[in-house]
C-alpha cells in the first residue's frame, strides 16, 4: 500500500512538472482547479478548471 502510495505521489509530481514547464502558471492553475473540483465533488470548480486547461493547451504558441 506504501509503495502505490509513493508511485502515485511521483507521478503527480511528474505531472504537475510536465505541466508546468510546457503551459506555465495557468496550466498548474488550471490543473489545480480540475483536481480540486474532482476531490470536493463541485463541478463548477471542475469545469473551471477543465476550461482554463483547454483554453491554455489550445492557446496560439507565442
């Protein structure tokens, strides 16, 4: 249980760093709202976020 613990922790912070570096603070925003959302069970905060994720993947390279 530990160890499915720790693989899960390693690969959100995989995720989170990919995120990061690739669509910057909005995209950490917007994960976080999505991941909240999910957690509390308000779709609202979900859709938030799910919004601001797509808006920033498809936004034009800059």
């Amino acid at each position: 249980m530990p160890l499915i613990a720790l693989l899960s922790a390693v690969l959100l912070a995989g995720v989170e760093q990919l995120i990061e570096w690739r669509y910057g603070p909005m995209g950490i925003i917007g994960l976080l709202l999505l991941t909240i959302g999910l957690k509390a069970r308000s779709p609202l905060c979900s859709s938030i976020g799910a919004v601001v994720l797509a808006m920033t993947v498809t936004a034009p390279a800059t």
